[in-house]
C-alpha cells in the first residue's frame, strides 16, 4: 500500500519556516513583505485561490495588497497597474491571477510583470531564463511538486519522470525543474500514443491532465511515485487526475486530493514572495 505524501504537513514546515524569515526581513527593514494579487472578473475557483492567498499572507506576515478589477477592465487597464506595481516599493511580487476574462491577451499582460517581481513565473522573459538554468522564480504549482518530491528523499539521477499534461504553468516547468535535477523526462500531451505504456515506464508519474481519474493502475509500475496535480469534480465530489484507491495499491508514494499538492502551491508563492523582497533588497 502505497504511502501518503502529505502536502498539508510539509506545507505546514515551510509556512513557519517563512513566516519566521518575514518576521527577520520586517525587523531588519522596517516594513513587511508586499505581495499584489491581481484578480480580474469574478471566476469562482479564482475568487477561491485568492482567498486562500489572503489567509496565508497573513498568517506568515505578508501584507497583501488585492486589486480587484471589473471583467470590463481592458488590456490596457490592467498593465498600466502592473508598471505601477511594478515601481512600487513596497509590492515585493506580483500575481496576477488566471483565468483572465475573454479578449484579454494573457501574454502581452504577463509580460508587463517585472520579472523581479513575477512570483509565479508568467512573464515569458521568467520563463526563459527558467529554461536556461539562471535565477528565475518557477511557476508555484510546479515549485511545490519538486518540493513535495525531495521530501521522499526521491534521487532523480537515472530515474524516469513521466509528465501528462504540457500545460505553461504545469507541464512543460515542471519538466524544466525535473531536467535540472538530472532526471530523464517524457512530457505527455492529448496526442500522445500508448499513453498507459509510457506512463508505466515512469518512476516518477505526475499528472496535470485535467481530467478525472484518468490513471488508473494499469498507468503506473509497481514502486513508482505518484504526484496528481489535477483538481476535477465527478459526481459533485473533488477528485483528482488519478484514481486514487486503485494506484495506492501498486505506487510507493502518492499524493491525495485535496490535501496533497494544492497547499504547496499556496506555499511556494508566499516564499517566492519573501525571495523576491530579499533580492530587491540586495540588488540595490
């Protein structure tokens, strides 16, 4: 049976260890952390995530600053308050929340972010310098699934990661992070052919697909680490890209949904955020 890998509890560790570093940065500079949450229209899951953002910046110390616009606010409108944001002092990182309402090119938005301030890496010059292996701040979700991997003590020298889903925020950084820590990856896509045989060769499976239950455990070889990012509803009830009562059968580690990956990505923005403060700091 397969162990749990518990996002809440490892969350948990990293929230005290960044609320702890907040504190040290306010005591030393004389004001907190600044993240602006940009949020455009009235999305429910967006509206969901944003909340939860609020509640974690205030429990580590981070004072967080919400503009929330009108689905009538124009491209325009919104990197004019980027490029303010981006001049202010005491906004230490930026996110701007997706989706964003229709007509608006999320692109040319994104790029309006200074990357010293893109916490949750959408700006496409981030992006770049991701790929690249120079400082860069990874997208959240992505970030958090390394860590949650590393809390295994997963060694990924020689191990075969399997990715399903080439999403920007999810997939294709993810494989970027995992190639760095020298693992060989295979990268998924709907196209794909003989999906189940390629995912069976993973030591290392991880699911961004976006559809429900979709790994059952003719995916997985017996051993393998599960990590299901995806966040769908079957029958009125949450439940994620892997069908979980089956792979806890044959994985050796797994994450749950809820409460496996999704607290990390709140984290790893609320570290991203105390980073970004720390080097705005230090590069002057």
């Amino acid at each position: 049976m397969a162990k749990i890998l518990n996002g809440m509890e490892l969350s948990k560790q990293m929230r005290d260890m960044v609320a702890e570093l907040c504190c040290q940065f306010e005591l030393k500079y004389g004001h907190t952390v600044g993240l602006a949450i940009i949020q455009v229209g009235d999305n429910p899951s967006a509206t969901s995530y944003v909340k939860n953002n609020l509640r974690m910046c205030k429990e580590v110390g981070i004072s967080a600053y919400l503009h929330k616009l009108p689905a009538k606010t124009t491209q325009e409108e919104i990197i004019k308050l980027i490029e303010g944001l981006n001049a202010d002092e005491t906004v230490s990182g930026i996110l701007l929340q997706l989706p964003l309402p229709e007509g608006i090119d999320v692109h040319k938005v994104a790029c309006a972010i200074a990357p010293t301030k893109d916490v949750d890496g959408l700006n496409p010059y981030t992006a770049g310098n991701l790929y690249f292996g120079y400082p860069a701040f990874a997208p959240c979700t992505p970030s958090g699934v390394l860590e949650l991997l590393k809390y295994t003590k997963t060694e990924f020298f020689g191990k075969h990661a399997v990715i399903v889903g080439a999403s920007n925020i999810v997939g294709k950084p993810m494989s970027v992070l995992l190639m760095r820590e020298q693992a060989t990856v295979t990268v998924c896509n709907i196209y794909t052919k003989n999906l189940p045989e390629i995912c069976r060769q993973a030591d290392i499976l991880i699911s961004a697909a976006g559809k429900a239950e979709l790994i059952t455990k003719e995916y997985v070889k017996p051993g393998a680490t599960v990590i299901d990012v995806g966040i769908n509803f079957k029958n009125k009830k949450l439940v994620g890209d892997v069908k979980f009562d089956e792979v806890s059968e044959v994985a050796e580690w797994i994450t749950p949904v809820p409460g496996g990956v999704g607290p990390m990505t709140v984290t790893m923005l609320m570290f991203n955020t105390y980073a970004a403060a720390i080097e705005g700091k230090e590069s002057k």
